[in-house]
C-alpha cells in the first residue's frame, strides 16, 4: 500500500474509499504503482470504479492529484467520497485546526480527541478545504486545496486518521477530476498556515488596484433605519470633519435602500440613487453601494415573476439558511442563466449611476447541501455555480470598482473581490470583539493572497466614547429599545453589557495590528474627544494590506500577541481578553521572529517600555490591550 514520508511521521497506506447513504464503506483497492518522471501514479479499482493518484514531491510535503471515474449509477446511493484515507504514524497530534468553508461561521482550535478548546467553537466541526494537525512547540501536518478549486472538501481527524472526502450529490458525472491537494509536514503550525498562503496567492491584481481604500458605512449606526436625505446628512458630517474629510476614500450605503430582488423598483426613502452617487462623488469621495445577488425575498416581484429561478431544497422546500416552509427570504439558482443575467444587469445598472464601491452580501446561502438535480445545470458543482455568479459581478462593476465579498464562502469567491469579511457582525460588546478576533486569527493566512481580510467596522462608540446615549438611529429616533442585555458569554454574540472605553480601545487596537481593510461605523460628529482620538490613532498607525501574524495562535484560540511590519521595524499588539490580569510573555522564538530593537514605546502614551532581546514580558489588567513600536 502507498505511504508519504516526512521528515518525523509517515503518512501509512492511504487509501480511497465510497461511503454509502446506507452506511457501508466500500474502499477501493490497491492496484499498482508507477513511476511518472518526478511523480507517482498510484491505481485503486473497485466494482465500478477506478481512480489514479498523482503524487509528487513537493516543499516539505506533496502534492495529489485524483481522477476518478465510475458508473454514475453509483452516485444515487452513495454519500461521500473519501478521497484520502491514511493513518499517521511516528507522531501523536493534540490539536486540529479547524477552518470552515463560511468564513464567517466559528471556526476555530479543538483537540484531536473531538472535544473543545477553551474560547474555540462549542461544535467541534470537521474542517473545511483545509485542516493542520498538531502539538504545540512540534511540527505540524497541513492539507488543504489548492486554489482555484472546483470541490469543497472536508478534513476529518479521528483516532491518528486523517480522511479528505467530497459529499457526495446524485448526477455527478462518471469522470470526476479533482482539485489538487497540498501536504506539508515539516514546519509549525503559524509557519505552515503563512505556507499555504503563499502557495494560494490568487488574489486579482486589477489595474489601478490599492490598499488605501477607506470606507464609511451606513449600517452600524443606521441600519435599516436608513433614507436619501440622512445618507446626504452623514455625508456633510464626514465632508466638515478635520479628522475624515481628507482621508475617507468611500462612503458607502449599506442595506436598507431597496427591497431584496427588486433592485430597479423605486424606493420611497431613495428617490434618486444616480443623484445621491453623484453628490457624493462630486464631495470628493467613491459612492458606495450594498447587493445581496443571491438572496432575494418571497414577496418580491422578482419572485412572483420569475419562481423557475428560485433554488429549492429537500422535500421542495424554499432555502432560508435552513429548510423551512416558512422561508420569508429565498435564494436564486445560482445555475441558472436568467440569474446571472440578473446580476450582471443589475449590477451594471449600479454602475452606470456612478456607483465604484461594492459590498456584496448572502453569498454563503447556496451550499453544498443541494442535491443537483434541484438546479437548473446539474453539470455544475457548487462551487463552479457560485463562481461564475461572482464573475458576473466583477465583469458588471468593472476592474476600476473596489469590491468588498461579505456573508461568503472561500472557494467561489478567492482572488475575485478586493476585500472580504472574514469574521461576524462587529457589536459593540466585548464578546462580539472576542468572537471577531478569533476568526481573523483562522484566517490570517489569506489576508493578502485570496484578498484583503476584512475585520468588520471600526465602530468606538460607547458611554465614554460619545456624546449621546443612543448606540443607533433607530433608538435615537425613539423607533426601537435598547435590547434587554444578555448574560456574559466569551465569545458570544452581543452578550454582556455595551463595552467600556478601555474594551472599545481593544477594537481600536486590534484594527491597528491587523493589517486588512478598514471601513468606519460611527458618526463622526456623535464621538466625543475620546472616541475622536481613537479613531485617529487608527487612521495614524494602521497599514491596510500589511498582514499581521498572530504569533501564539498554536497556543489560544483567542491569541494575545500579534505582530506585523511596520515602518523602522514592527508594531506588536498584546491582548488580555481574560477577565482577571494577565501576564503576556515572548517566547523565544517568537524573539528571534522579531529580531534585535533598539527602542520600543507605547504608541498611545509615548511612553518608551523596557526592552530586553532575549525576555520579554508585561501584566495587562483584564480586557485591555497595548500596541508597541519597535524600532530595530
């Protein structure tokens, strides 16, 4: 049987396999090997279907390359694909990383034996498209597609097995060529992670293309409570502000403007987009607009007109990120011509009124849960289906639009949009911040090589930070309550009390060390001289496109150290997001990362902050955070 050597384990006797719907294993059996120039073919057969693996030796690991062919009978009453199959041996692992293919679901560190973390996900899900197995302080063993890819794959560790396996969907074809697969297992798990990265820089270098680009967005302050006339008010806030007239780049109108599917119809609170985008263009700044181009609502014309291109579940239910009859809101066939067709026109249409900042959103509904017979093509995968949606938005706004991806998954989308999400809806809740910070951490490996991690709104705002009591327009108008507060929970969604002033410095903070895109939330003129110096602090020390690492990342699922290039040297953030104080240590080798400084000072106070190149240590009180410059 084949095996994989690396530098400490081995990779023992992989193997396919087809999972049955009625539970049965059928695997596929060893037939031979050969040798193919610099790689190596191996053959598995079994009733009906017959595979060959191209393995070649790649960086620290291999790379694999899998065509299938089978009866398509075959595929009605199987449920999976493992398409790899192997026990380890040599190495005893205690962690799995676990990345989801819905950046924005909780993704996060468990243990190999299937249990939680502390601060990781409460479900210790499969990973998604890519996985790394190890010990803290040992080498670990990373696979993950290669990008573009066209399958979504999932990476089970159980018991010292690691199985790579595609669910399986009734009228796949009877040739299944696969995406490449990547292992490698001679680094550590930060380096492995910067690793893969690397290998899957994909992200578009469009003409004109620049890391400047800095957003305000309507939505975290006036949510739906949004019209014309209080988007052209917040625009003179912003035109009269010191801090923001000369360094805001976009103003961006988020969702409210129109009901979902039904771009074109008028809207009473938004007579006249084209003008809107062109006020805000002729104040110096790129109009921005929101799309959702796949999730639509059940009363909209577009879904009374056209029901042939509404994308059904099991049972013939209506998808509303589950199977419910009740579904208020549906997704579109994302196979189906008349769908992309309807991105692309509506899309240009947005376009032609002035609009050159995108954000689109619901891109994660349409998943691999669909069998394909319920689409219109059934010749696609998910992921091909998705993609050409999302190449129909980049040839409708054009290479000379910025386009943020938000509510998405990986593989549709990579290397297309300018920027995604790759966290939750920020709140202005120390738990929200939490939740937040711990996805940016699964995925800092792409933030400059699939796009522009975006970490959610810069928003400060809080009793210390502003000068109204009011966190949205909404409740300033007297049109909606303040939510009865939910009990503190680490990482929860907006539980807990509003953050205090030295929590919402931590978001401050962590915007500063992070490296990705920024867009602002507050109203500029509703922040007291606090919550102002805080935002400028961020617009002074952050550097968009300029990744940080999260340097302890193998050890916590909430790290406290981060550190990113910055000029003369670094910017290193330290986090205590504990509830009692806590002492941040270096360790060695995160040191000889940094190299030798000459000089570090505290970049709020000045301050300079002892420095030793070989120990470094400091006490932070709870819930608070500090950010260093070093200069080398």
């Amino acid at each position: 049987m084949p095996s994989l050597a690396f530098e400490t384990f081995v990779i023992d006797d992989f193997n396919l396999a087809i999972n049955m719907k009625d539970g049965t294993r059928v695997p596929l059996s060893f037939a031979s090997a050969h040798i193919l120039g610099d790689a190596t073919e191996y053959l598995f057969s079994s009733d009906g279907v017959s595979a060959r693996v191209t393995v070649s030796e790649s960086a620290g690991g291999y790379t694999l390359y899998t065509n299938l062919q089978a009866d398509p009978e075959l595929w009605r009453t199987a449920d999976r694909l493992v398409l790899f199959s192997a026990q380890v041996v040599g190495a005893e692992f205690t962690r799995v990383f676990t990345p989801r293919r819905e950046i924005w679901l909780h993704a996060g560190i468990r243990n190999a034996d299937g249990s939680a973390l502390p601060d990781g996900p409460k479900k210790c899900w499969d990973a998604e498209n890519m996985t790394a197995v190890y010990t803290p302080g040992a080498v670990a063993l990373l696979a993950g597609v290669k990008m573009p890819a066209r399958y979504p794959l999932e990476f089970a560790w159980r018991d010292g097995r690691l199985d790579i396996s595609l669910l399986l969907a009734d009228g796949l074809p009877a040739r299944l060529e696969l995406d490449n697969i990547l292992l490698r297992g001679d680094l550590p798990l930060l380096e492995s992670l910067e690793w893969y990265g690397a290998e899957n820089r994909v992200r578009s270098c469009r003409p004109g293309q620049t890391n400047s680009m800095l957003a305000w967005n309507s939505w975290d302050w006036f949510q739906d409570s949004i019209s014309q006339q209080s988007m052209l008010e917040a625009l003179e806030t912003i035109s009269a502000d010191p801090l923001l007239c000369d360094k805001v780049t976009a103003v961006v109108l988020d969702d409210g403007w129109a009901k979902l599917g039904d771009w074109k119809t008028p809207h009473e609170y938004f007579p006249d987009l084209g003008l809107m985008a062109a006020t805000i263009r002729a104040a110096g700044y790129l109009p921005g607009i929101w799309y959702s181009p796949l999730r639509i609502m059940a009363d909209s014309n577009w879904a009374k007109e056209n029901p042939e291109t509404i994308l059904w579940g099991e049972l013939g239910k209506h998808y509303d990120g589950k199977f419910t009859p009740e579904a208020t809101r549906w997704v579109l066939d994302y196979s189906h011509p008349k769908v992309i067709e309807k991105i692309f026109t509506e899309l240009h249409w947005l376009y032609q009124l002035g609009f050159r900042y995108f954000k689109t959103d619901f891109i994660q509904n349409p998943n691999s849960q669909f069998r394909r017979p319920n689409l219109y093509n059934p010749e696609v995968t998910t992921v091909e289906g998705v993609r050409q949606c999302m190449e129909a938005i980049r040839a409708a706004i054009g290479y000379d639009s910025y386009w943020l991806a938000c509510g998405t998954e990986i593989l549709p989308v990579a290397g297309l949009p300018d920027a995604s999400r790759v966290s939750d809806d920020i709140r202005l809740h120390f738990s929200s911040l939490q939740l937040g910070m711990r996805n940016c951490a699964v995925y800092f490996w792409a933030n400059g090589n699939l796009w522009l991690n975006d970490p959610d709104f810069l928003v400060v705002r809080c009793a210390g930070t502003s000068t109204t009591p009011h966190l949205r327009e909404a409740q300033k108008l007297g049109i909606e309550e303040p939510g009865e507060e939910k009990s503190y929970q680490r990482c929860g969604v907006a539980t807990g009390p509003v953050w205090s002033t030295e929590e919402a410095r931590c978001w401050a903070n962590f915007h500063i060390i992070y490296g990705g895109a920024l867009s602002l939330g507050d109203i500029p003129s509703l922040l007291n001289d606090e919550g102002r110096a805080m935002t400028a602090m961020v617009l002074e020390h952050s550097m968009i496109g300029v990744p940080s690492i999260p340097l302890d990342l193998e050890e916590n699922n909430l790290p406290t150290r981060w550190l990113r290039p910055a000029k003369n040297g670094w910017l290193l953030g330290l986090f205590n997001l504990n509830e009692e104080p806590a002492t941040i240590a270096l360790t060695p080798h995160e040191l000889k990362r940094i190299g030798k400084i000459s000089r570090a000072t505290d970049i709020w106070s000045n301050a300079e902050v002892a420095w030793d190149n070989h120990t470094f240590s400091i006490t932070l009180p709870a819930h608070t955070s500090r950010v260093l410059q070093l200069v080398v």
